[in-house]
C-alpha cells in the first residue's frame, strides 16, 4: 500500500509542477503586456498540455465540427477539449488509486489500486465526449423546436417586402438560443463576403437538424430558379407544422407501453402489498 500511495503523491506532485512550470514559461515567452492578461483556466491547460493534445488534422477537424455543433463551449479548440480530456482522467486516476487503497474489495491492493486507477482514468476520459454529445443533442432540439415559428417569422417579414438578410435578422433579434446562434454565424459570415446561400449551405450541414437542412435547400432552389420565396416559405412552415404535429401524436401513441414497465415494477407490487398485506397478517396471526 505505501509505494502504491507514494506513487499517486508523485504523480499529483509531477502535474502540479509541470503546470507551474509551463504558466512561466508561458509568461516569459510572451512578454510583461501579455502576462498580465488575465487567462482562462482552459487556456492555461491548453498552454500547459500542447505537447500531447495535438491532433491530427483528420481527428481535428472533425473535432472541431463537434465543438461547432455544440456552440463552442468555452470557446474550445480541439487541442484545448484534449487537454481536458487528459486533465480529468488524470485527476479521476489519481482518485481511483486513492479509492483503491481506501475501499478493500477483496482484492489485494496491489492489484486493487491500479485497477480502479484504470477504470477512473478511462471514465474521465470519455466523460467529456459524453458531455459533449448531450450538448450537440440539445442544441438540436432546441433548433427543431424554434424551427416552425421562426419560418412563420421570416415569412411574415418577406411576404412584407423586406429582404431575406433583414428576415435572418428579425429571427436573431426574437429567438435568443440555438437557432439565433447560427443565423447570427450566417450574417456574420454574410457581411465578411461569403456569398448568402454558401453560409445557409453550411449552416444546414453543421447543424445535422432535417427539417433546417430542408428548409435551406428549398431556399437555394428558390434563389436558382427565381421563384417568389415567400409562397415557398409558407409551404414550408405548414409542412413543419404537420410534421411536427405528426412526432407529437406518434410520442402520445407510444406513451401507453412506455408506462408498461413502471407499472409492472413500482406500481402493481405497492398495490399487491395493500391490498394483500392485511389478509396475509390475518392468516399469520391464525397460523400462531
């Protein structure tokens, strides 16, 4: 158990230096105006792990199309989500090994310790992938469900003689969430030079939320063929509208065997011991 504890005392002592080390190097190469910059903590680490947290271009890219469907949270590069992953299943090993020395399972600790050190280590390495995912999920549905109303919207402002930039414009002004985010990214994109349905294309593809992607692709055949984009935009608000009246009525359907389970498992044995429990004790008292 002692070198066992020596080691993760070591191993915590070794990330702690190396991170002090890393921030004054940091400091010294960039200069007295820059250090006194304040940094983010994810920074730093980014700063302090860029050793082993760069990744190829491949798994970098697509890494950072995840980070862009999920908002950019923290404002995260790839090298910078590695970091972290690296950071948390560091600190979750060292956690595991204590755990490990602190919990007996019957096993010796010897084995014990570095096994739940692993088992840590590998939980915090994927807990941020995970975290992310569930980001990405979210930002979806909140798109899907903003998606009808601001197509009513834009159509509202089109069919009123303004353009489709100033429409875009109005949506971002009324839905403050997932859906305002990326038209807010077309517009930006818009006015540093990108033409307006590359940026729509894009945003469609980043995304990954059908009914968008349907709606962007009705706009681009609308702009090619040169047909009035107001009457497309209704059609396509009323088709979201069943179709998303149409999921309801599906989830509504499928609630009843949902709640077959429940029942069986929580409800119907609570049931059985009330309305059984009284005979039961009768006929244990008769039995003495």
């Amino acid at each position: 158990m002692v070198p066992i504890a020596l080691a993760a005392g070591l191993i915590s002592a070794g990330i702690v230096f190396a991170y002090f080390v890393a921030i004054d190097r940091v400091r010294a190469t960039n200069g007295p105006a820059v250090a006194t910059q304040r940094r983010t903590f994810v920074k730093q680490l980014e700063s302090v792990l860029r050793p082993v947290s760069q990744l190829p271009s491949g798994p970098a890219s697509q890494l950072r199309q995840k980070l862009s469907q999920a908002g950019n949270p923290g404002s995260l590069t790839p090298a910078g989500f590695q970091a972290v992953r690296y950071s948390v299943a560091s600190l979750l090993a060292i956690v595991g090994l204590g755990l490990g020395l602190i919990v007996p399972i019957g096993l010796p600790a010897v084995v014990e310790a570095p096994l739940a050190g692993g088992l840590f280590a590998v939980l915090g390495y994927l807990a941020p992938t995970i975290w992310l995912e569930q980001l990405i999920g979210q930002r979806r549905r909140q798109i899907q469900r903003s998606l009808a109303e601001a197509t009513d919207l834009l159509t509202l402002v089109v069919e009123s003689g303004m353009s489709l930039d100033e429409g875009l414009l109005s949506i971002t002004e009324r839905f403050h969430n997932a859906l305002g985010d990326e038209i807010g990214k077309v517009l930006r994109e818009i006015r540093l030079g990108r033409p307006r349905m590359a940026a729509l294309e894009s945003m469609a593809d980043s995304a990954g939320v059908p009914d968008l992607h349907h709606l962007v692709e009705s706009i681009v055949q609308s702009d090619q063929m040169g047909v009035p984009i107001a009457r497309l935009l209704r059609v396509q608000a009323t088709e979201m509208r069943r179709r998303q009246r149409q999921g309801a009525q599906e989830r509504a359907a499928q609630a009843s065997s949902r709640m077959v389970f429940p029942m069986v498992g929580c409800i119907f044995p609570v049931l059985w011991v009330v309305l059984l429990g009284p005979a039961i004790i009768q006929v244990l008292k008769s039995l003495h």
